[in-house]
C-alpha cells in the first residue's frame, strides 16, 4: 500500500491532548504538531504529552515540532532547558571572528539546542535567515544575526552544517526576507499584512543573500506573510507563482519541503481557514495551522481540497522530519510503561481484604 502523509501542522491547547485533539493527532491529513510555551510544565510532563501524541496518532510516527531558535523565541526554558542566547547575540560576538570561530560559536548553541530536543523527539523550526534591518518581530526580539547580508549568510551557513552534523534538518525562515521595518510599524505579520514596497532587483541585492547561499543544505524553506508590490501586488510569499514557482523551485533549484508560516496570522489573509488553507497548499506542501480552536482546525481537516502530500514529496518530508524520529518512537514503550503502571495501581487500589 502506498504511503500516506498528511498536509497540514497543527496545534493544541494544553499540556495533554483533549477528546478532540486526540482525534485531529489521528486525521489521515494531519502532518505534525507544533508545540507552544502552553504545552510545556516540565520534562516529564513533556515527555508524557508526546507519548500521547504518538498513541492516539495511530501512526508510524508523527513528528513533533518546535520555535526553539533562543532568546525571546524559546518555548521550553527550565527543567532541563538551557535558555539559550539569541541569534542576535551570535551575531554580535562574530563580526570580526575567522571562519573556525564562527563554525565554533554555532556549534555550541547547536548541540544544546538539538541534544536537549532529541530527549523528546522534537524538532526545531529554526534559523531564522531574515536581516537585522529594523523590523519589530525580527529585530525586535533579537532573532537575526546581522544587518549586513554577507555576515548573516557566513553565520547562517555555519548554523545550517551544525545542524545538519547533528543529524537536525534546518527550516530557513522567512524567505525571501522579512528583516525590513516597514512605514508606521506595519511590519509583524502576526498583527497586520506587511507590504513592502521594494524591487526585485533591491532584494536579491539584501535579504535573498543569506537564503541564496544556504539552500542548498536546507530541508525545508518558511515563506513570509509580506507582499512584496513591485515583484508580485496581490499575493504573499507563499501563494504567489512567481516567488513560490519561479524563483524558489526553478530559478534557485530548491527541491525541499515548503511549510507555511502560521496561518491564524493577521498577514495570512482575511479568508475563512479552510480557504486560507487549501490556497496555501496549491503552493506549499505543509499549511501550519496553529492558535485556532479545534473544532475549526477538524474542519478544515474534513474538507481539504488536496490533504495528502505528493509521493514524490514524501522522501524530503521524511529528510525533514528524521531528527529524533527513533525518539518518538520509543514515546510509544513509555506511554505502554505508564499504563501498565497504572493499571497496577487501579488494581490494588481495588482489591477488598476480607476480615
């Protein structure tokens, strides 16, 4: 039987499944789930909410994701997480570093980032590719290198072969660049469609650069929520034929996955979820759904136009979701431990001793 491999990211609210999201974990066109803050108490916590992820998936594996960049953007800090600098940070201590010293500040934030993860079997979105060039979501928090497009594609190279060396698929985000500050703060895709009003020509000279050179050790690619005017006036990114068709796949050779940003963004467009969603995956292969109650999120998984990946797709899927794949799997021997634990204790709690 051929292989199956569903389309869409999803989220969930708490620190274990609900009745209905143990029912969107098991949805044939469910892909992965991406975890929040909310969802993390503890380690053991943790390790017990992916257990039930895999169970009620019914799946061979169900891969698990994360924003663990560092700084502002880290969603597990504590208990065993390391709260790791920013990319900011990175950047500042490499402006005048040789190329060893770039390969070895990297590679520091790299292991503790992939070695505290792997426990669990989840995988980060990260590295963020966008420029330090004044936008409050990017600059805001710290999350690029360097304003200077050379610098943060030297770093971002490093970053992407460190995380490749610890078998951990790097996601460049937000393709082609969403570093810019944008006129009267319209610049947060979360709260608002950015419009940049720049030419093509003026971002193949800055932001495309980091994205250029690293493509081709990445596995995967996130568009941003901006329309970019001059190059393409009525779509973002990532529904637009010619950023999506003619520049990433053929111009620049990218043969990985295509995962949406989140589509519960203000930046997404002003569609019903299901339209927004079925509109994204004429272009990308994975929609992240995230942040919306679960009865919209089960809708949209009820009525999607296209919910299976391609088959041709599946092996770059399957590149980008192998980090801690062996992990998740051994998820499914522990929620097996917990049962018969407490299935044990059901049973002395019940046993009557008779006088």
């Amino acid at each position: 039987m051929t292989k199956k491999i569903g389309r869409v990211m999803i989220s969930i609210i708490g620190t274990a499944l609900t009745d209905l999201e143990k029912v969107m974990v098991a949805h044939s066109h469910t892909a992965a789930v991406l975890l929040f803050s909310r969802n993390f108490q503890s380690k053991a916590q943790l390790k017990q909410l992916v257990s039930e992820i895999q169970k009620f998936s019914g799946k061979d594996d169900l891969p698990i994701f994360v924003d663990q960049e560092g700084g502002e953007v880290q969603r597990f800090i504590g208990d065993g997480f390391t709260k790791l600098c920013s990319f900011k940070e990175i950047g500042q201590k490499l402006i005048h570093a040789e190329e060893n010293n770039i390969a070895s500040e990297v590679t520091s934030h790299t292991r503790k980032l992939t070695s505290e993860l792997l426990e669990f079997g989840i995988i980060s979105l990260t590295p963020v590719a966008d420029l330090d060039q004044g936008n409050s979501v990017i600059t805001g928090k710290k999350r690029a290198f360097s304003s200077e497009p050379e610098l943060n594609s030297k770093i971002l190279q490093a970053y992407v072969a460190a995380l490749n060396s610890e078998n951990h698929g790097a996601t460049l985000k937000h393709f082609p660049g969403h570093g810019q500050a944008y006129e009267n703060g319209n610049d947060d895709s979360h709260i608002c469609q950015p419009v940049d009003n720049r030419t093509l020509a003026e971002i193949e000279a800055n932001d495309l650069i980091p994205f250029r050179d690293t493509l081709p050790n990445a596995a995967a690619v996130m568009p941003a929520h901006i329309i970019f005017s001059k190059v393409d006036e009525k779509n973002t990114v990532g529904t637009s034929d010619f950023w999506i068709n003619k520049l990433l796949r053929e111009k620049l050779c990218f043969k990985g996955i295509l995962v949406s940003d989140c589509l519960s963004m203000v930046g997404s467009g002003a569609e019903n979820f299901l339209a927004k969603t079925n509109r994204t995956l004429e272009f990308l292969d994975i929609a992240i759904l995230s942040n919306i109650p679960p009865q919209e999120a089960l809708n949209v998984l009820d009525n999607l136009d296209s919910g299976y990946l391609d088959k041709r797709r599946i092996p770059y899927f399957e590149q980008w979701t192998r980090f801690g794949k062996a992990e998740r799997r051994q998820a499914l021997a522990y929620e097996a431990e917990q049962d018969e634990v407490s299935m044990k204790r059901n049973n002395a709690s019940s046993t009557v001793t008779s006088c």
